[in-house]
C-alpha cells in the first residue's frame, strides 16, 4: 500500500503490525497530514449550504482516487465519508485497514466476509454472501447520498437497528429509493418514517439527473449494478461538461468586463486603471456567483 502515490489517496510512509497481549495484532499507519478533517465533519459544517456542482466535485475527485486504486487491483471494502479526509480542498481516500488487494493478473475472487461500515455496506456484504469490488459502488452510492441529503438513505425509517438494517436497505431499495425532497402522501403510507430525521432532509433539491447516477450506484442485485469501468466513463463526461460550463463562465466574464470598459470609457465616469484594478479583484467571486447560476441540469445531463 505504501506504494500507492496519487492526489487523491492518503499517503502512507509505513505500517507496522504490533501483537497484542491477546494474541490479537494491531496495524499502525504513517500516513500524510491532512489540514481539514474528513468530509463527515464537512457535511455536517456546512449542512445545506453546499451546492450540487461542489457535492459533484468532490463526488468526482472520489472516482479518480478510487480509479487508481482500481487500476492497482485495491478493492477498499469500507469508503464512507470518515474515511474521505480533505487536505487543502483536495478529497483523499484513507483508511485501508480493510483493504484487499487482487493477485496481479488474476481477475478479482469473490469475498463473503463481512467488513466494513454496516450503514455503507451492500446487501451482500451485510448478508455474508458473495461479492466483489461492486461492493466499493454500492458505498460510494450511500456516501454521495449522504453527501446530498447529511444523512444515509435508511436514516429515513422509523424503528431501524443494525438486527434489521438488510430487511430496511431491502425494503427502501426495492420499492424504490427514497429522496426526501419528492416523498409525498402515498410514499408516507407505504414507509413507517423517522418523523425527526425526515424534515431536516427535506429542505435539500436535488436534480433529476443526480438522482438517476444515485439510482444505478445503489443497486440491489450486484450483478446488475454498474460497474467501475462504466462509472468512470459517466464520471469522465459529467466532468467534461463541467470543465465546458466552467470555461463558457471565464468566456462570458471576460465579455462582460470588456464590455462594462467600453461602457466606462464612453461615458468617462471611471479611469481605465482603476477599472482595471476593480475586475482583477473581483474576478474570482464573479466566476463563483456565476457557478452556483449554473443549471446543475445542463451539466449533467
């Protein structure tokens, strides 16, 4: 693991096993400082103050963390949003003390051990059966979820335990996901909710299309999810899009100011130098005004 080198992956300089009293062995990590947390804290910080395009920005600086590791057989077995630590803005996937790592040249083994974060884990994994590294889609699916709303999907049901956890990820997912901004009369009537939790995700819109990428992440049956390759072709083109939406903002900025010099100049109410002056200190908060103006629909779909 320590070999691992990428912007969005926790650096580890050393790990050493230490045998208990117990016979039991503890792994000791050495890992890069990150400045800012983990993206729970995050979450819960800046609850409903965060938009969609920075949500799917961090979703996709996830992905390309997650894509090295794929590209190096490392299945992570418990991503979740502690376990996503943020260094300067930049997401870095960390704690690999579940980790498994493919035989170089072989082609991933089906695990049936149960690891991770309960609340993240697939049906499969929570059930002890069979599965592979889609179990990673499934978490990334409730993380970006949790990303969304500040809460898991099953946080939504009222009486939940971790005794009853499968049969309520079971329910929710196939009567179809629950995404509080749309739960109406008849979704109330068919789910006993949680009357506490349920308000406080309601406040949050999200789109149509963010929802759709939701829907194929968290899927029940692991053999019809998407799979990894898949994932980052979307990935790669929602970022693609972004990148044009961003460029079209830096375009149509710089034409506003040419303009507004014009202007400036034909009715000499401002010096040229001081409006010169003005934009270069006002350009990146009109870059980031015009960004939340995005429709987040455009960009995704």
């Amino acid at each position: 693991m320590s070999k691992l080198s990428h912007v969005n992956i926790v650096k580890i300089f050393d790990a050493k096993e230490i045998a208990g009293s117990n016979n039991d062995v503890s792994i000791y990590m050495v890992t890069e400082y990150c400045n800012q947390g983990d993206l729970e804290q995050l979450i819960f910080k800046k609850r409903g103050s965060l938009s969609e395009h920075e949500i799917l920005n961090y979703f996709l600086q996830i992905v390309e963390g997650y894509q090295y590791l794929h590209q190096n057989g490392v299945m992570h077995r418990d991503l979740k949003p502690q376990n996503l630590l943020l260094h300067d803005g930049v997401i870095k996937i960390a704690d690999f003390g579940m980790s498994k790592i493919k035989p170089e040249g072989l082609a991933y083994e089906e695990n049936t051990r149960k690891v991770g974060t309960p609340f993240y884990n697939s049906l499969q994994v929570l059930r002890s059966e069979g599965y592979t590294n889609k179990c990673d889609v499934w978490a990334l699916g409730v993380t970006l979820y949790f990303m969304l709303y500040g809460e898991v999907p099953w946080k939504i049901m009222a009486g939940l335990t971790k005794f009853n956890l499968d049969k309520i990820v079971e329910q929710v997912v196939s009567e179809g996901l629950l995404f509080p901004d749309e739960i109406d009369s008849n979704k109330r009537a068919l789910f006993d909710l949680n009357p506490k939790v349920l308000p406080l995700l309601q406040q949050t819109r999200v789109s149509q299309e963010t929802k759709n990428l939701l829907k194929m992440l968290l899927v029940l049956d692991e053999e019809a999810r998407i799979d990894w390759e898949e994932l980052f072709q979307i990935c790669d083109s929602i970022k693609n899009k972004i990148d044009v939406g961003i460029n079209t903002i830096n375009e149509n900025t710089n034409k506003r100011y040419l303009k507004r010099i014009h202007q400036s100049q034909n009715s000499q109410q401002i010096d040229l130098d001081d409006s010169k002056v003005n934009f270069i200190q006002k350009e990146q908060q009109n870059i980031l005004e015009v960004i939340k103006e995005l429709d987040i629909q455009q960009i995704i779909s």
